[in-house]
C-alpha cells in the first residue's frame, strides 16, 4: 500500500515524489520507459524554476550541469535585452540537457527514499472511498490512496480518467533536431542571417563539434509518433534557405506542433494531472517543463497535507484553482507568440510593431515576468499587492530566505519579533528577524514560496495558519 503512485518519471513526476517526500509519504513513480532518454536535447530553466530549485536545495547541483544565459529574448524570440533590476538573484536562462535534469530530479527523489519502477506502465484503474487500484501492463495490481498522472500529453491517466482534453490541433508542424553540417561557420551565420528575414521558425545553432542544433518549417502536418528522416530536414532546409548546409549524421530528430490543449480539470476523486497530462502548447518561450515543475511544487505539499490529516478541507482544491488559470495563461501567450513567427504580412507587421513596443521597459518586463512565471499572483482575496506572488529570495540574518525553505514547510517571517507559530510548529517554522530585507512587518510564506497572509496581528494570523495549514496540533 503506498500513499501516492505517480505514473511518469519525467520532471514533473520527479519533483513532485520529492515533494511528497519531505513530508514522509509514501511514493511509487512508475515508468513505462525502461531507460532513460539518451538523446540530447537542451532545455532551459527560467527564473522561477531556478528559484524552486535554490528553495530545495538543489540549484548548486543543477548548475553545475547547466549553462546560464541571459534573460532575455525569449518571447517569440525577439531579441530584446532583459530589462535592470529583475526582482530575483536568479536572473538568467540554464540552459541543460534535458536527460540531465530528468536524472538530477530523479536522483533527489531517490535520496529522499521515493521508489521509481521503470519498464511499468498505467493499463488501468478504479478509485473508491478509500484509495485507487492501479493495474499495470504485466496484469499487477497496485494499491495506494491516490493517483497522479505525470504521463505526458498522451497521458494514459487522463484518458482512463474520462476528462476532457479541449482545445485547437496543430496547424503547422516544425521540424528539431541536432546533426552535423558539411558548410562553413561563415555561409552557414550569413545564410540564416538572410532567411530569418521573412522565416522566424527557421534556424542552426552551433552546439559544439561540429554539431549544430537545427529548426525548420515542416512541409505539413503528419503523425508526430512518426520521427522525421533527415531526407525531411534537406528537403524542408532547401525550400526555405536554399541549401540544406550538407547536414548529417544526426544524433536525433524530432517534430513539433503548435496544438494547445487543456484539460477541463486537474483533478477527478483521488485523481490527479500535472504536467503536460494537463496541459500542452508550442515549446516557444520555453515554459513547457517549467509549467510542469512549477504543478508539481503546486501540488506536493498540499497532496502530503491531506495525506498526513492536517489539510484544510478545501486545500487540495486550490490546486487547480490556482494551476489552471497559469495554464491558460501560457496556452494563450504560447498561441500569440507562434503567429509572430508566421511568414504572412499581418503577422511580420504585428511583430515589427510590438518590437517597438518592447523598447519600453514596462512592456518589456511584463512580457518576460510572463514567461519566466515571475509575474503570476494568486488569488488569495484582498490584501496587498504582494499577497499571492512569491517572495524573492532575499537576505535575512542566517543568510538567505531560500535555505530556510529547504524542508518543504511554510515559514513566518517576523520582523516585528513578536509573533508565534508555536501550535503549527509541526508544519510551519518561524524566524524571527527585525533585519530581514521587507517592507512590511510579517509575512506567512506557503512551502511553494507565495505569500499567504502580510501583517502584524495574531488573531489574524491564527485565522491565517488554519487556512493554509489546517487546525493546530493537540
């Protein structure tokens, strides 16, 4: 019996066993792969996810692997610096092999004692009252009071669950992988130069050795469990450059669409979805791992909490009152970006305009607050504008906030040093620090980060602690 089996061992599914764990319970990832990925593909982690990682202690460890580039860029790939002062020390893209963080995560899951079962896959589940049965391919059957499905955005679980997956299918497909080239740094830089003119979604980039990591407009829509040939890639590099550079001996090919989907809830019983089993869109901006990181740090405290009995009723459900609308959000950025990068006179004016538009720096940081998550604000009532975003990781006395967050428990941070958590000191720790870098007296920060309560009186943040954390012990 376990108290949550994910299905998918893939970021999402690791970040959120390690979350679960910090609070003792019982997990099981199962995944259906038997190795992992091999091919070598770089994705980035953007502010707030670096953020979630210096929260766990983690960020060291990731950025050894990694490779920081600036924060800037990123929305339809309009090459505007970042704007002075974003609010947070981590102000960079890491760029990482995907494969590399998959294990990292995965190896923080295992040192926290959750069990991780490859070669194992999700054919089937009922839920009752008190838990789920799962039912894997070989016939075994599994037992644990709840389910999450981590699987991707052909989630098994998803569909086995019943829930609804709308949205808008691909309309163009673009082609991705690495490969060598048989042409000169030069004709190649010049080459590009010229057709990214008129083609956004077209480009080489030197990855080191020869290799080059290599995007180009599909000639249509196929089966994306169909992996293009590299014959695809230089017939597809011909028709919008001219030439296709001598590519070869790839080391992988891949295709992308443009659909953008949503599921119409995250949660059905004791079932839930994270990650791109709730979720897809377009890759542009580079949200899509960092979207599923940022549910599973949503969604592991507050599954744990039900799990260990202290969990207000009602606190599960923010999970998806607070993810979905995230989603949506980037679903419809992911949308917006992708029409920037068409080759059509309406879109290029479009995007000539906002290039402009951009110069200023208030469109400019909201549009990359956007896409590094650093801008979302929950919805925790009214209060100030603080309230429901997260909180930098800023000095206090014993060094920095972030380390202090390292076990996955909320924090009051009490400037005014007269303040108590005392009764919810098994979930919540407290730090008293009239030196700490605010502007306000006290605030309540959940395990995810996001300030739930500002002020300086007790009673309302006793009302506060049992919101968030459940009625006090004894």
């Amino acid at each position: 019996m376990f108290d949550v089996i994910i299905a998918g061992c893939g970021p999402t599914g690791a970040m959120l066993a390690a979350e679960l764990r910090l609070h003792d319970v019982r997990v099981l990832v199962l995944e259906k792969d038997t190795e992992p990925k091999s091919f070598v593909r770089i994705v980035g982690l953007h502010i707030r996810s670096l953020e979630l990682m210096a929260m766990r202690g983690l960020l060291e460890r990731v950025l050894r692997h990694g490779r920081q580039r600036p924060a800037a860029g990123f929305f339809a790939a309009i090459p505007k610096p970042a704007p002075k002062g974003l609010d947070s020390p981590y102000a960079y893209l890491l760029g990482i092999p995907q494969p590399v963080i998959e294990r990292l995560l995965e190896e923080h899951a295992l040192e926290l004692g959750a069990q991780v079962r490859r070669g194992c896959a999700v054919a089937g589940f009922e839920q009752d009252d008190e838990g789920v049965t799962v039912e894997l391919a070989d016939g075994e059957q599994l037992r644990s009071r709840y389910l999450v499905g981590c699987d991707g955005g052909r989630s098994t679980v998803r569909k086995l669950l019943g829930v609804g997956f709308p949205g808008v299918p691909s309309q163009t497909e673009t082609l991705m992988g690495e490969m060598e080239v048989g042409v000169s740094q030069e004709e190649i830089a010049a080459k590009v130069t010229e057709t990214r003119e008129t083609h956004q979604r077209f480009w080489l980039r030197p990855f080191g050795a020869g290799v080059y990591s290599v995007v180009v407009p599909a000639a249509g829509v196929g089966d994306r469990a169909e992996p293009p040939t590299l014959e695809d890639f230089k017939q597809q590099l011909r028709a919008i450059a001219g030439t296709d550079f001598g590519v070869h001996s790839p080391r992988w090919l891949s295709r992308f669409g443009d659909a953008t989907r949503l599921a119409e809830r995250y949660q059905a019983g004791r079932v839930l979805l994270a990650g791109d089993a709730a979720h897809i869109h377009p890759p542009i901006g580079g949200q899509g791992l960092n979207l599923g990181v940022q549910d599973a740090f949503n969604l592991g405290w507050k599954l744990a909490g039900q799990i260990r009995g202290w969990a207000p009723e009602t606190l599960l459900d923010t999970y998806q009152a607070e993810r979905h609308p995230v989603a949506e959000d980037v679903l419809d950025n992911t949308r917006a970006q992708m029409e920037l990068l068409s080759a059509e006179p309406g879109p290029r004016a479009v995007r000539r305009l906002l290039t402009e538009l951009m110069d200023f720096d208030e469109v400019n940081r909201y549009l990359i607050e956007k896409i590094t998550a650093t801008g979302i604000r929950y919805d925790f009532g009214e209060g100030p504008d603080l309230l429901g975003r997260r909180l930098r990781d800023i000095d206090v006395k014993q060094g920095h906030l972030y380390a202090l967050l390292h076990r996955g428990r909320g924090l009051l941070l009490d400037r005014t040093e007269r303040l108590t958590a005392d009764r919810w000191s098994d979930r919540v720790d407290y730090l008293a620090d009239p030196t700490a870098a605010l502007d306000v007296p006290c605030v309540l920060l959940r395990p995810d980060g996001h300030i739930a309560w500002i002020g300086d009186d007790q009673q309302d943040l006793d009302d506060h602690l049992s919101r968030w954390f459940g009625k006090p012990a004894g």
